[in-house]
C-alpha cells in the first residue's frame, strides 16, 4: 500500500521520472481517493501528462516547467511507485495555480527528496523543496541541512523574516523525510520523521501575494526564479495547520506495500 495513514488522514508521496505526455505506469495509489482534514496540496507524481501534476487533495493542479519532452518521472522509494525528477541545470519546477488555499497562517509542509548535490547556475547556496515567496518555505542547503522558516507577523519591517536550520543533514543520494510545521508559537524542522530543531516565533504568516513553487523559488514581483531543486520529489503535501510530532512520524515511516 503506497502512503501511511496519519490518524484522520494519509499519507502522500511525490513520485518521478516519466515521459510528458505518458499516462502509463504504476497504478495510482490506494490511498489516492482520501481526503484528510486540513491537507489542502498533495501531489503524488504517479502520473504527469503533458506535463501536469495532479493535486490529489483539491483543484491546484500544477504545470512541469522547462520540461521540453525529457523524463520527469522516475522510480521512487520502495513502495512508493513513482517521483517527480528535475533537473537543476534545465531550471525545471512545478508551477501552482495562485489559490487563496495556499495563504496559511498555520501549517505542514511535508516531502519525500533525493536529490544529487549538483549545484546550477542558479542553485544560489540551496535547492528548494517548495517556496511561497515571502510567505513560507523548505529548502535543503549546500551542505546539507534543511532550512525552514517564513515571515511571521508581517510581510516586511524587522524581525518578520525567520528561519531555522535543522542540527541533522540531508545525506546525497538518499530518500530522506522532511517537514515543517508552524503553530503560531513554534517552528519546527523534521528530518525523517525526528525533530531536528524547533524555534519560538509568532505572528500570522504573510499573506504574500507570490506563487507557490515546488523545486525552486519563484518570486515574481522581485523579478526572482532560482534555487532550483536537483533530484527526485514525492509526497509533497501542505496542511492547513501544525501536525503533531507523532504525526509527522507516521508520515515519514516507509511503505511496506
């Protein structure tokens, strides 16, 4: 069975490597019909034709940039059927539809990342899981530990843009669990499933007006598309609300299935 259920919900996986235009492959995941409480994106890369990836929790179904015919999927961890795989070199993201949706105060970001450790043009010293410019987001640095974090109590002035930086790294090659989660008092970092950091932080999240990207930066009204992510993506979720730690860690346990 592909995803691990999380008390009212289950869990998702972002999957990688098939031709734009396929819609052959693994069958979609069991689990693909659930619709927890609070998980308003969820993309599973099963399958990506002409370049779209479906959101399985609502309607933000996203668009693969720079594709240009090459593979975007390719296997991903065991039981997990397929990932997203981008390419640095060749600026690919995924594109979401602007939504209301995705202007959180509270939330998780989750994923499953592998990614190469090959920096780009544009790599700019991380390579992001996902961003919504100056509101939040989740990248893994250069030398490997991950950075979460947003603006919090504002969308400009000082001390509104906070960040934290995991104590464990990332290792290349790997299929690692990331998440972050922001309760309106705490911002934490997990790193296959464990608490790796936590800091005290307040205030609503901004409520930025940029476009969510998964696997770059995209920052449009600073004139900004960098950061893009080298590797594979599956399971890439967003709730509307902090997850537990025990949680996060039925996210992050590995399918048997």
């Amino acid at each position: 069975m592909r995803g691990i259920a999380v008390s009212f919900t289950t869990a998702v996986v972002l999957a990688a490597g098939s031709f734009i235009g396929s819609a052959t492959g693994a069958a979609a995941p069991a689990d693909a019909a659930a619709t927890p409480d609070g998980l308003i994106l969820r993309y599973a890369f099963e399958r990506i034709p002409d370049g779209v990836v479906t959101d399985l929790a609502g309607s933000l179904d996203g668009q693969v940039v720079n594709a240009d015919g090459l593979r975007v999927r390719a296997a991903s961890l065991p039981g997990y059927g397929y990932a997203l795989k981008l390419r640095g070199q060749n600026h690919q993201f995924v594109d979401v539809p602007r939504s209301p949706v995705l202007d959180v105060d509270r939330y998780t970001l989750a994923a499953w990342v592998r990614y190469t450790g090959v920096e780009n043009d544009l790599t700019r010293g991380r390579w992001e899981v996902l961003e919504k410019a100056a509101s939040y987001w989740m990248n893994v640095r250069t030398d490997g530990h991950v950075r979460v974090g947003g603006f919090f109590g504002g969308c400009s002035g000082p001390g509104v843009w906070q960040y934290l930086d995991s104590t464990a790294t990332v290792v290349v090659g790997r299929w690692t669990h990331l998440a972050a989660t922001y309760n309106g008092a705490t911002l934490r970092v997990y790193v296959d499933g464990l608490l790796a950091g936590s800091k005290a932080v307040t205030g609503r999240t901004c409520v930025s007006g940029e476009p969510l990207a998964v696997g770059a930066k995209n920052n449009p009204s600073k004139g900004l598309l960098e950061a893009f992510w080298d590797g594979r993506l599956d399971e890439v979720r967003i709730y509307d609300h902090a997850l537990t730690a025990s949680e996060v860690g039925q996210l992050a346990a590995r399918s048997t299935g």
